[in-house]
C-alpha cells in the first residue's frame, strides 16, 4: 500500500474474522471488459468468503451511485481506479472505506493503494527498445490523469529512465491515428515506441504500415495489457506487459478485510507488484527460433519449462535446440534458467520492497528455504544477506 506518507509498516493481516454485519464492498471501474475479470474474482475469492460481504461491480459514471450509497449507510468500501480524491474524502467521512487500484492514490486524498510497480515496467520497456538499437524511443499515451492504471506515471518513468541514458524521449499525448501517423513521421528510423496500451500499440502499428514502415525493422512496438484481441487486430503479436490483476484483485481484498476490521492504515503494507512482459514480434528483431526461446527465459524466470518445451517453442528438435543453445550462449537451457532467475533475485532483493518469500516465488521457488539455498550457490551468501550488503552500499 503506497500512502502519501512514507512509513514503515507491517504486513497485511490474512486472519479471517467472522462479520456479523451486512457490509456491500463496491468494485469501481472505468471500463468494465473481459479483461477485468480476474481482478473481480479476486476481490471475491478473499471476501465473499468472510460472513457477511457483499461485493457488487459499477462501471463508468459511478460516483453518484457511491455517493448515494454511503449516504445510505448500505456502503462498507470502495475499491477501483479513482482519479479525483475531494469526492472520495466525502464517503470516507461517511465512514467509507476506499481503497485505489493500479497507480498511486489520488494526490489529494489519502488512501490506501495496491499498485503496480511502474518504474520497472518502464526500465524492462527500455531495455527490450534498446536492443533492437533503436535511434530514439517515444512514448503514447495520455499526458493528464485520466489514463489508467498508471499511464501517466509510466512515461514519466520512461522519461526519467531515458534522460539518465542520455535518450531523448519523443512523447505523443494524442490518441487519433491523423496525429499518430504524424508523430510516427517525426520520428528518426529505426524507433522504439511503449504505449500505454495494447489498443494504442495497435493503432501505431496500423498507421506506421499506412507508411510503409516494417515492424519491428522500422518500429518497434510495446503496449500494455495483453490483449490478444488487439494482436489479431494488428495481425502481428504485440509485445505487451500484464498486469496481475487477479493478485491485486486477491490484495486489494485481503486489505479491505483489514481495514473493516479496524486496523489504521499505518499499520498496513502491500509491496507494488510486477507486470508480467511479454516479448513478441513487435519488438523482437531475430526470427531465430532459439532467440524466441531465449526471450521466453528471460521474461519468465519463475516458469518450470522444459528442454523439450522450450525446443517446441524454437520449432526445433531437443537435440539441434541444445547443440544451438550451446552454440548461441556457452551453456545448457538448465543452466541459462538458473542465470536467469539469479539475474532476477539479485534485482528484486536490491529493493526492500518484496519480502524474500515474495522473491523466491518470482524466481519459480515455491518454498523460502529452497529458494535460499539455491541463491546461497548462485552467490556464496543468503538473500538476506545480500539484501543487507546491497542496502549498506547505497546507504
């Protein structure tokens, strides 16, 4: 949980305590899609499970609904993307729970915030960009508030990343595909381009090949979201990161809980979770089977995939894929996963955001204590301590 006051607290409570009361839980959203669907789902595994919740779903124009219902008294929380915090500090003094889902909370209210970690999305965007050697990188996107979860704050971790790259970011507020194709002209050749969304990287790439521009050769493009609709749509699979919406959705529940049953938000914390990148053709740049099973490695450190999948996925046979992997990196599929999740544990354990349980499970260990000896091999030393060192050097 973000709040506008930076302090330490301790974890969300996960004891289930019996309500007696009726209490009506309101998911606000936006646009309500398929796609929000395991964010729902949830919230409602981890509520209405306890006695006595009632989650109910709005969509677009919500707040009168809310207002209406916390006037009632029928009105226990609120959890959604809420833009303006004035008329969320109404119902909160109508003794309204609220809780803001993926970006900070609104700069005007004080709330708790299950958010996703933006800063790395945009790090793991620019990384992915800057491998195709991209001439510059741009950004679409909203430039205000209004773009959810996080649009706003993505670009801005996009710019602060390129600056300290010495990259000039290229951004492009505009979201019609006349001012998409102009911006894409100004753009020098070969480009990087991060959308905010999947139906934004659709729409550039529609309009860069109304140019005659090739993707990835020309354009590289990432969007946000997963949306496999918008992939066929742009008759190329995009490049996008997903959001974990079932784990902020079973968070945001867990959280909720705890707030109805009395506990301050000083006491609360939810570290911001990770979208999950997924790197297709819009932005790879090799055709080369085992470069696609590389990519997969590297997005998914966590994943339990074999030598034969992987080779599948190469379009090759077990044996051509390991003699090509060996060739290609110096080392075993095995032992490139291994390369790959201490890659990955080593980044995570230099923010003291994610407990190391937390860690291990993103680096596809199950159990904190396998998880420590196989880091204590990678590294001669325990997560634990290499968290301590780590903080120590920039401290």
């Amino acid at each position: 949980m973000n709040m506008r006051r930076n302090q330490k607290s301790a974890p969300i409570s996960r004891n289930r305590v019996p309500l007696s009361e009726k209490r009506l839980i309101v998911v606000a959203l936006s646009l309500l899609s398929e796609g929000e669907i395991p964010l729902v789902q949830g919230i409602r595994e981890e509520l209405e499970g306890r006695e006595g919740f009632e989650v109910m779903v709005l969509s677009g124009g919500y707040e009168a609904t809310l207002r209406r219902l916390a006037g009632t008294g029928q009105l226990a929380g609120a959890i959604g993307e809420f833009i303006s915090g004035r008329w969320l500090e109404e119902i909160i003094k109508m003794g309204v729970s609220v809780i803001q889902i993926g970006s900070t909370a609104p700069p005007d209210a004080e709330i708790a915030s299950i958010t996703t970690d933006i800063r790395t999305m945009a790090l793991e965007a620019a990384q992915a960009l800057r491998m195709g050697e991209v001439s510059s990188i741009g950004y679409l996107g909203p430039a205000g508030q209004s773009g959810s979860r996080g649009s706003l704050h993505l670009g801005n971790a996009l710019g602060d990343i390129c600056q300290s790259h010495g990259i000039i970011l290229n951004h492009c507020p505009a979201t019609s595909e006349t001012l998409v194709k102009s911006f894409l002209l100004s753009l020098p050749r070969p480009s990087g381009l991060l959308c905010s969304s999947d139906r934004l990287a659709r729409m550039a790439i529609v309009a860069a090949r109304g140019l005659g521009l090739r993707i990835p050769q020309d354009l590289s493009v990432i969007g946000v979201g997963n949306s496999r609709i918008e992939s066929l749509h742009a008759n190329i699979p995009i490049s996008s990161f997903e959001f974990p919406l079932r784990e902020i959705g079973r968070r945001s529940g867990i959280l909720m809980a705890a707030l109805l049953q009395g506990l301050s938000l000083e006491t609360l914390t939810s570290p911001p979770l990770r979208a999950r990148f997924h790197e297709r053709e819009s932005s790879f740049h090799s055709s080369s089977g085992i470069s696609r099973a590389l990519a997969y490695l590297r997005n998914q450190p966590e994943t339990n995939v074999t030598a034969g999948e992987l080779a599948r996925l190469a379009g090759m046979s077990r044996r051509s894929f390991e003699v090509a992997m060996r060739k290609q990196t110096g080392t075993s599929p095995g032992i490139y996963l291994q390369q790959m999740r201490r890659k990955r544990a080593e980044q995570l354990l230099g923010s003291e955001e994610l407990a190391i349980s937390d860690v291990g499970r993103e680096c596809g260990y199950a159990e904190p204590a396998v998880f420590s000896a196989a880091f204590r091999r990678w590294t001669g030393k325990s997560p634990r301590e290499f968290r301590k060192d780590h903080t120590e050097l920039r401290s």
